[in-house]
C-alpha cells in the first residue's frame, strides 16, 4: 500500500481457495498490501490496454484502405487463425 495514499475498508465476497493462496503469497506484507497491489497492478493493465484499443481505433479510422480490402484481409487472417489454433 502506498504510504501518501487514502484507504478505505471494504468487504467483497472471493473464492475461499483464491483467498488462501493470497494469503499465503502475501507472507508477512499481508493480505490487505497484496490485494492493493493486485488492483493497482489489474488497473494499470486495464487502463493500457484501454489506450491501445483507442489508439488502434484511431489508426483505422484515419487507415485510407478501402473496406473490401479490409474486409478480404480479415478473412483471410481468420482462415490462417482457424488453420493455427486447430
């Protein structure tokens, strides 16, 4: 937890097995430290991959390809998937 930072009790309902392994990674720190990391840790990823897909979008609007081209691209990238994860 970071020391310049409000906190604020609160009660959610986990998985009783989740909570014990997160206590017992938690060791000493505790599970209240490990629980904050993992939340500002998730947010962060959330929050950037937020950006990214905003960004991307932006890309293809401003992409001047015509939409048939796209169109083909995409299922021919679906075929190649299906023929890799198969």
């Amino acid at each position: 937890m970071h020391a310049d930072m409000t906190t604020q009790k609160v009660s959610v309902t986990l998985e009783a097995e989740a909570i014990e392994r997160a206590r017992r990674t938690a060791g000493p720190r505790g599970l209240s430290s490990y629980l904050d990391d993992a939340l500002a840790e998730k947010l962060e990823r959330d929050e950037k991959r937020s950006a990214l897909l905003t960004y991307l979008d932006e890309l293809e609007r401003a992409d001047p390809t015509p939409a048939t081209t796209k169109q083909r691209a995409r299922t021919r990238a679906a075929r190649i998937r299906d023929k890799v994860t198969t």
